[in-house]
C-alpha cells in the first residue's frame, strides 16, 4: 500500500512558536484537511510530528483529541525522536501543495481502487 507521510505543525495546522510551545493553542487549517483528507481513500496516511522533541513533554493525548476534533483522517501518527531544523528528502513535496485543488489519486503512481473504508 502507498503511504503518505505528512507534516502536523505548520502544515495541517497553525505552527505555535517558542521555546516552550503549548500546542493546544495550535489552529487546523480547514482548507489543507479537507484536501490531506482526500489522501486517505486512497492510502496508508501518517501524520508525523516534533511535538515535545525538545522539550520532552508528552504531547500524544492533546495531539490525538486535536486530530479528531479537526476531522484529519489518518491511520498512523508518529512523534518523531529527533530535532532536525530542516530536512531534505528526494519525495518530499512542499505543503502548499495542500492548498491546491488536485486529486490525490493523479498523484499517486499506480493508485488502485480506494481502500475499503472500515478504518475510523
């Protein structure tokens, strides 16, 4: 199965700045779910974030009640265990591509029919 790594922080949501971040007061951006919501139909969606990388905070219950109150549609999420200010990475595509109007089925090589959708 294709699977779709995606950004939490700055992508699907408002990114909460300093040192000590309280990612509750993280904002979804309505426009870039509706579109990664499309991405599940069709594959295995991860929604990865640094949240407490740096800090060492626990961030899983908060950011899970996040993801379902926004309605991001998702089968994995992964806290990521290093603190990288940028990465680069040969399949990457930048999150403005979430603000744009395309199919995630064109984007996906060899897409087969949606997925059975018995996942919640």
């Amino acid at each position: 199965m294709y699977v779709v790594e995606m950004d939490l922080d700055g992508t699907l949501c408002t990114q909460v700045l300093g040192s000590n971040p309280d990612y509750a007061l993280a904002k979804p951006i309505a426009h870039r779910i509706a579109h990664a919501n499309e991405w599940f139909a069709h594959c295995h969606v991860r929604i990865k974030t640094g949240r407490g990388t740096t800090t060492g905070i626990n961030w899983r219950e908060v950011t899970e009640c996040q993801l379902a109150e926004w309605g991001i549609r998702h089968d994995e999420l992964v806290f990521r265990t290093d603190d990288a200010d940028m990465r680069i990475d040969d399949k990457a595509y930048r999150d403005s591509m979430l603000d744009l109007d395309i199919d995630a089925a064109h984007l996906i090589p060899r897409a087969g029919p949606a997925k059975a959708d018995n996942r919640e």
